[in-house]
C-alpha cells in the first residue's frame, strides 16, 4: 500500500521540511559532501556564520518529530532526501545507510498515520557533481533520474506521492546568477543553462518514475504572482515572469520556452543544450504540481541608476533589464510583504494555465519568536504567524471556491530550522527549536494549526 495524491474533496494537511535544514549528522553514515556544505565554509556567505551541520539534529530525533506531526493530527510530512546520503559520490556508488535512515522515517511516519511525502531534490547537489559542472551540465540531470530510481527501489514500496524538483528556480538562479545560495557562482546568462538542465532531471526522473508506476509525480515550484508597481514597468515585469514562472512552466504545460523568455534567455535557442525532445519530454510529465508562495513580486523601474546598470537585485534576472522590487507593508521578520490574495489568485492562475491538481507545497511566516520561560515552562505566544497561516489558508479556499484543484495545504514549517543564507536568524517553525540542546516546544501556532486540522 503506498501513499497517493490525495482526492479531491476537503483539503488536506501537512507541515514540510528539507534535509539540509533539519537533518544535521552530515558526516554520519557514510553521507558525502554537499554544495551546502562548502557554501557555508565560505566567509561571509551565512548571516550568522552558521552551517547545517547539527541543525535540528532530526537525523536521530526523527521519532519526536513524527510524533509532533502525530499530536497536529496532519495527513502529510513533505521531507527532502538528501542525495549525498544516498549517493555520496553523486552517481555509482550506492551507501545503503544513508537509504536505511528514510526507511526508518518513513516507517516511523506510517506507524502513526502520517503520509510520506519525499522531494529528491532541495538543493544539498552533491560537491562532486558540482565540481563536474554542476547543473550547468547535462550529466547532472541524467545523474538525478538514475539517483532517483535507486531512492525509489528503496522507498516505492510504501511511497507514492513524489516530488521531482523543490524551488529549481533558487537552484538555478539564486546559485548560478546571484550567487547567494550554493553554489554561490555569478554566471550570468548561463543560468539560464542551470534552468534548463533542472526542467530535464524533472523530465528524465518523471519518465523513470512514471516507467516503474511510482505513483503521483509532481514538482514544487516557487511561482509567483507578478504584479507591476506601475505601467511603465509592464516591461520588465514581462521579462521577470518569464525568469520565474515561464521558464518552468512553458515546458511543463507547452513543452516549449516562449519568445518572451527566448529573448531576456538566448541562450534556451542553443540546439546544444536545448536538445530534440527535451521540451518534449519535459510536458505532460507531471501529474500534480507543488506551489510554494510567500509573497507577491511588484518589480519597478530603478530610479536614478545608469543605464545599463544592474541594480543589485536583478541579479537573479539574468537578462532583464535592471529591475528593482517593491515591497509593501506589512511584513515578516525576513522583509517579505504579508499578501494572502496573491496566492489566490496564483491558484486559480495555475490551475487554469496547466489543469492540474495542486498542492501547496510551501506556505509560512518568518516571526522574530518571544521564547518566555515561566513556571509551567517554556511557551511561544506567535499570534502573527497565526495571523499569516489563518490568512493564507482561508485563501487557499476562496482559490478552491473558485474552481482552483487544490488538494493539500503544507506549512512551512514543522521547525525552527537553518534558513540558508540568513543561517538561525530567522524562523519559520511552528515548533521552536533551541539552538543549544535542540529541544522541541510546541508554539500556539502549532496548537492553532492542530485546531485547523481537525
Ligand atoms: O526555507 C525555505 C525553503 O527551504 C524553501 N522555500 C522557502 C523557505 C523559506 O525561505
């Protein structure tokens, strides 16, 4: 009996997490190094100077997390393998122990009723692939559908729901153009190639999946929705649409990139990396797809720079014009605008471009947490991130109301956890971590949310 995507009727709940952020143990079992893992060594590239390397320290505290989720009373734990784990070499090689640890998970999740649902990939590539060209080449997405089906023999016994790809545009462009995740490179246009070489591991895997019957193969994507701040920016607003929605999109639903994106992208016409049959492959493969929203993006004209300029934050617009982002108020504790109605309409939208069932994949706050220590213990009193969660989940409904297929809703996230770049400073988790012992405290979102489940 393996888990599915879950049929339409009320939606479905669950809290979601990735492996580099909670799992810590990263030198345990035989697991080979990540690109997270040399990121972080670098000076400068984490707020806080932090890395992953205990971070929840889930690797061994699995059992209390699952039986968190238990107590919420969620159908679904959306986690991330890491494929250094599985794979410390990338590709060859298999470490069965690293496998053994998300047997033991997934087991650990269906003995208290809570659905497995992996993703294979959140952004912890293995370093040895990355220093073979990473995803600016072709064999790293012909590695991800082999790594794939080894996680799956493993794991498709009691496994049914899949996630290719989380966010591949924060792989491809935050990691090759803006150099503010992992890699860290500064590529430029030739992002656009890391784009390109994501959409095909999501098409091969999907293929593989589909070939071996997986079940429900879909890929969390971080759309947004892309709302001009005025008329004159119509332009640019065009070119960031297609950098963060299109490219993914077009292939998925069209099998094809659009002039628009040709245009800010030239390098997607290179017959070299965009292969006969690639665009091909890459349409119709997913049976589901994952929305991971936090807030709208209003771009704008930079007032006052050169022309030809690039204004820092267009850095992971290769190829658009210089751009800057609006934000309004309110906002969370990481400077993103709090805007429920943007994943209304972002639902609907994506429902009616592509037909699909939806899942959100991702939705959460950032929230500068009180932590009290009183006499009945330690309590977290988070009426703000309360506020978002109520916000956007009533929003997700008016999206269903208005004929959007959504079928499940996944907090970001089950833990404080390691937030990338901005290291522990900022925390999303309904439960709270404690950075020195890792021990867990249910925060009132966590008993809200539990409240919303039942
Ligand atoms: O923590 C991240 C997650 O890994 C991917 N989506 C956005 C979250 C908040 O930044």
């Amino acid at each position: 009996m393996t888990t599915r995507l879950p049929a339409a009727g009320p939606l479905s709940f669950g809290t979601a997490t990735a492996s580099y952020q909670v799992e810590g143990a990263v030198a345990e079992d035989g697991r080979g190094r990540s690109i997270w893992d040399t990121f972080t060594e670098r000076p400068g590239a984490i707020k806080d100077a932090s890395d992953g390397a205990v971070a929840c320290d889930s690797y061994h505290r699995f059992d209390e997390d699952a039986d968190l989720l238990a107590g919420l009373g969620v159908d679904w734990y959306r986690f991330s393998i890491a494929w250094p784990r599985v794979l410390p070499e990338g590709r060859g090689r298999v470490e069965t122990r690293g496998l053994d640890y998300y047997d033991r998970l997934v087991d650990s999740l269906l003995a208290r009723g809570v659905g497995p649902s992996p993703t294979l990939y959140h952004w912890d590539l293995p370093q040895a692939l990355e220093d073979a060209g990473g995803w600016l080449v072709r064999d790293t997405a012909e590695a991800f559908a082999d790594y794939a089906m080894v996680v799956h023999e493993r794991l498709g016994d009691r496994v049914g729901l899949w996630t290719t790809l989380n966010e591949p545009w924060c792989a491809a462009y935050l990691g090759y153009a803006g150099g503010v995740h992992a890699p860290g490179r500064r590529e430029g246009g030739d992002a656009h190639r890391a784009a390109h070489h994501l959409n095909l591991a999501h098409g091969l895997a999907a293929a593989r999946l589909h070939e071996a019957n997986a079940g429900d193969v879909g890929i969390a994507l971080n759309l947004a929705p892309i709302w001009p701040e005025r008329p004159e920016a119509e332009r640019v607003a065009d070119g960031v649409d297609a950098v963060r929605n299109r490219v993914w999109l077009g292939p998925l639903v069209d099998g094809a990139y659009d002039e628009g994106l040709l245009s800010v992208a030239p390098v997607l016409r290179d017959p070299e990396l965009v292969r006969d049959g690639d665009l091909e492959l890459v349409r119709g493969s997913a049976d589901w797809m994952g929305i991971n929203y936090y807030t709208p993006v209003r771009p704008d004209l930079p007032e006052g720079l050169p022309a030809g300029e690039a204004h820092p934050e267009a850095g992971a617009y290769p190829g658009v014009d210089p751009v800057a982002f609006v934000v309004r108020e309110p906002r969370t504790d990481i400077g993103w605008e709090v805007e429920p109605r943007g994943l209304e309409e972002l639902l609907v939208e994506t429902h009616r471009r592509s037909g699909l069932p939806l899942i959100v994949t991702e939705n959460g706050a950032a929230y500068a947490d009180e932590v009290v220590d009183g006499p009945d213990g330690r309590t977290i009193d988070d009426q703000d991130r309360i506020d978002y969660l109520r916000g956007h989940i009533d929003a997700t409904e008016r999206a269903r109301a208005a004929g959007a297929d959504v079928r499940a809703y996944f907090v970001w996230t089950l833990l404080d956890n390691f937030e990338w770049a901005e290291g522990y400073t900022k925390t999303f988790g309904i439960v709270h971590v404690d950075p020195d012992d890792q021990t867990r405290t249910p925060k009132a979102s966590y008993a809200w949310f539990a409240d919303r489940v039942r």
